[in-house]
C-alpha cells in the first residue's frame, strides 16, 4: 500500500509540474530588419537600373545629335543661310544707295501716271501726284508705279547676273590655275616600271621596290660594281 501511495504522489507531483513554453521576444526585431534590408537592396537596384537606363539613352541621344550635326546639312545650311543674308543686304545697299538715286529724277515722274477710275470726295478727277489722289479717297490705276518697280526688277536682275557671271569666271580662272598646277606636278613625277609608285624623275633606283630603271639621269649612269679583291 505504501508503494501504491507513493507512485500516485509522484504522478500528481508530476502532473503539476509546469510545462516549458516558447515566448518570443518583443525586443527581437531580427526579422523585421531582415524584410527592410531586402527592400532597401530591391529599391537600390532598382534606382541603379533606371539611372544606368537613363544615362544610357542620354548618352544615346547626344551621340546621334553631334552625328547629325556633323554629318548632316545643318553646319551648311547655316553658313549658306548666313552668307545669303548678308549677299543680299549687299546687293539691296547697292541698287538702292547707288543706283536708284541716278535713276530717281527719271522715275519721279513715271510714279505720278495714274488713271483716275473714281474720283474722291473733292469730285475731282486731276490730281498732280498719286498722293493726292490717295488722300482724296480717289480710285486710281497706278500703271506708272508698276512701270517704276519693273524698272527696278530689271536692274536687280542685271546686277545679280553681273555678280554671277564675276562670280564664274573667277571659279573657272581658279579652276585654270588649278588644273596646271596638278599637270606641272605630274610632269615632276614619274612612275616605276615595276612597282608603278611615283617617283622623282632623277632617279635611277625605285625607293619602293629598289629596282634599277631602263633610263638614267643626263650625265648619270648605273651605279658602278663594286671591285671585289
């Protein structure tokens, strides 16, 4: 019996004893830095993509702008453009400073021929210049200001031609001077029979492939052999 008493204490000694339980730790935050740290990373990533991705197509896009700049017809363009400009007030200072005013007393008179179609307020139809008929609200046919501006268009065009045909023969006297100064250097050079490399018209030897030409300098022949002992 006191065998049985003892064994049913220490069963319910046991049975009182309390279980070991796992409690996690509020102040372990190893997790929580675990996601942070794979976020941050994910967005540092990302960031280096896209400014990579960026720079990329900057770079891209300067690239193709500087070729189109140079290969392109924009530099000509502009200088053509520019050149043109100032041709043209040129040619405007000319015919306007020069030659029109010779020609003023000639077509001050050639301005004031109108027909009047509508007299104007003073119901008038004579009127000594085109100004007064304008300023009388007349209706008028100005033939003589067509006459003085066809005028002026032909003289324009005269000028215009006398530059260009300057112009011309200056290009084909350049051209000349060009074209004689390739011939006189062609004649200053000759060609190797072997190698056919341009060569000084003295030689006797090619400096390319060392072969002895058929013809030989005035007063100049073959190098001598050598004697040998």
């Amino acid at each position: 019996m006191a065998t049985t008493s003892n064994s049913i204490t220490d069963s319910q000694s046991n049975s009182n004893t309390p279980e070991p339980c796992i409690v996690d730790d509020p102040n372990d935050n190893t997790p929580l830095m675990d996601d942070m740290r794979e976020i941050v990373v994910n967005l540092s990533e990302t960031a280096r993509a896209g400014a990579s991705a960026a720079t990329k197509s900057v770079v891209t896009f300067w690239n193709d702008f500087g070729d189109f700049v140079d290969k392109g017809p924009v530099v000509e363009l502009g200088i053509g453009v520019i050149t043109g400009a100032a041709f043209s007030s040129v040619l405007t200072s000319f015919v306007e400073d020069i030659l029109t005013p010779p020609l003023s007393f000639l077509s001050s008179s050639i301005r004031n021929m109108f027909f009047v179609l509508k007299h104007g307020l003073s119901n008038s139809t004579l009127y000594p210049t085109l100004e007064s008929a304008k300023a009388d609200g007349a209706v008028t046919i100005n033939f003589g200001m067509f006459a003085d501006r066809l005028v002026s268009f032909f003289i324009t065009m005269l000028v215009m031609f006398w530059f260009i045909r300057i112009y011309r023969q200056a290009k084909r006297q350049l051209a000349a001077l060009r074209r004689e100064k390739e011939d006189e250097e062609q004649e200053q050079v000759t060609k190797c029979q072997w190698c056919r490399s341009s060569i000084d018209p003295e030689a006797y030897r090619c400096p390319n492939c060392t072969a002895l030409l058929d013809t030989y300098p005035p007063g100049r022949g073959p190098p001598l052999p050598r004697k040998t002992s």
